[in-house]
C-alpha cells in the first residue's frame, strides 16, 4: 500500500513537472515591424494608394492579429 502511494505520488510529481516546463517553453508572441510608419507625402484628390507593412514575429507563440485601424 506504501508503495501504492508513493507511486502515485512520484506521477502526480513528474506530471506536474512536465506541464510547468510546457508552459515555460511556449513562451509568448512578439511583434517586430521594421517600417512602422509610411509617408505618402502629397495625395491628389481622389487617388487610390496602399503600402504593404511587414510584420514579424519574434516570439516562440503564435502572434494574433485581432484588429488593424488606419492612423
């Protein structure tokens, strides 16, 4: 019975164990963008203009992009 509950014991251990170091791995996101600021300078009247931003992640975790708004 002693050792029943020293078995136990010792996986109860071992589990949580694993899962603080799981939790310790998967880290979190972090974003890097390089050009965070575009200047179109002067735009005429009724002209379409874009840019294209790049956005990295630097992180170990998945980095979510939940809303975007123009400045």
């Amino acid at each position: 019975m002693k050792r029943l509950i020293l078995f136990c014991g010792v996986l109860v251990l071992l589990t949580l164990g694993l899962v603080f170091v799981y939790q310790a791995q998967a880290g979190e996101p972090k974003v890097l963008i390089p050009e965070p600021r575009w200047d179109f300078g002067l735009i005429p009247g009724g002209s379409v203009v874009s840019h294209y931003y790049l956005i990295k992640n630097m992180g170990t975790d998945v980095l979510k992009i939940e809303s975007v708004r123009p400045g």
